[in-house]
C-alpha cells in the first residue's frame, strides 16, 4: 500500500525502489443474495493487537447480530472466558483455520470486522471480503482507509473505541449496497 512505501521510504530505501502491488485472489463465484446473510464475521489471529478486545466490547450491546470469530492465537482461552463471562450467546469461537469453513462463513457474512490495534499492511481478508461481495468495518489505522473506501465498500472506526465499532456495525448492517460496491471494486 501507499502507507507502507511511505513507512519504508520514512526508514531511508529510495522511493524509486519500492514499487506498490495489491493482492488479489481467485474469483469464488457470484456471491449469494443479500438476504441470506447472517452474520458478522472475524478473521485473523487472535492476538491483542488485532482488536479482539474491542471487537467483544462491542458485542456485548449486540444481542440480535451473530458474530463468529475465526482463528488461532494467544487469546483463545481468554476469547472463551469472556464469551462465557458475558453471555455473549449470539458470539461463536471457532478455533479453526479450515479452508472449507472459511468459505461457508464468507459466504454467509453480513460484514468482515478488522479491529486491529496495529499497522496493517493489505490484510489478504479485505480482498478475499470484496471478492464475496462482503462489506469491511475496519479501524482507522495504518493502510485500512486506504483499501477500504469509507462509504462505499465499507466504514471505519476509531482504533480500540467498542462503542464506535458497535454503532458502526449497526450501520453497515442496515446497507447491504456496500457489499455490492465491494463486490465491484474487487471486479
């Protein structure tokens, strides 16, 4: 992204020398209809950096929305101790990184959560997102404004802050378009 080259041009490699590719993936076919959507959906490591924090903060003032976490890391335990502590019934942990599941749960996503905490890069979850015709609620943070278009194929939320992820959720919730627009951009 144009936020990393500014980061390695800002550490002293000549701009000259870095050139910005995207990622891309293989088309998955024609995503489903809007209305069989159900859920939200995170991917990635389950690591305090990557928001899983925020990410269930906020979930606790969203009772009628699943929310399915998908991944390994440090904080499995800790996931499932406050899924537990909280009732948060409406919030499945799958400790898994199967390609099959992945799928299934992609194409039955309302939206993609990245709540991270650091720099991302091009996490490969956006493009993969947009390919299923999957709207991105992202922090503002690092490269994530740049690769996801606020108001078109998907919206941003302060770093760390559940309450504006959770009223963001509820916005992208109600405008299925911007999966559409995802879809489009990924075309």
């Amino acid at each position: 992204t144009e936020f990393t080259k500014g980061k390695y041009i800002e550490a002293g490699i000549p701009a000259g020398a870095i050139s910005v590719k995207p990622h891309f993936v293989e088309d998955p076919g024609k995503p489903k209809e809007i209305q069989q959507r159900k859920h939200a959906l995170f991917i990635g490591r389950l690591s305090h950096e990557k928001g899983i924090k925020t990410l269930l903060e906020a979930w606790k003032g969203i009772k009628d929305l699943p929310l399915y976490i998908m991944g390994k890391g440090p904080m499995e335990a800790q996931i499932k101790e406050y899924i537990r502590t909280y009732k948060l019934d409406n919030v499945v942990l799958l400790c898994s990184t199967d390609r099959q599941i992945y799928q299934d749960l992609m194409r039955q996503a309302k939206f993609i959560i990245i709540p991270s905490l650091c720099y991302e890069n091009f996490p490969r979850v956006v493009v993969e997102a947009f390919a299923y015709g999957v709207a991105v609620l992202a922090s503002r943070r690092g490269s994530l404004p740049e690769v996801v278009s606020e108001g078109r194929t998907g919206v941003l939320f302060e770093p760390g802050d559940s309450s504006d992820l959770a009223v963001k959720a509820r916005f992208l919730e109600k405008h299925p378009e911007y999966g559409d627009n995802a879809r489009k951009e990924y075309e």
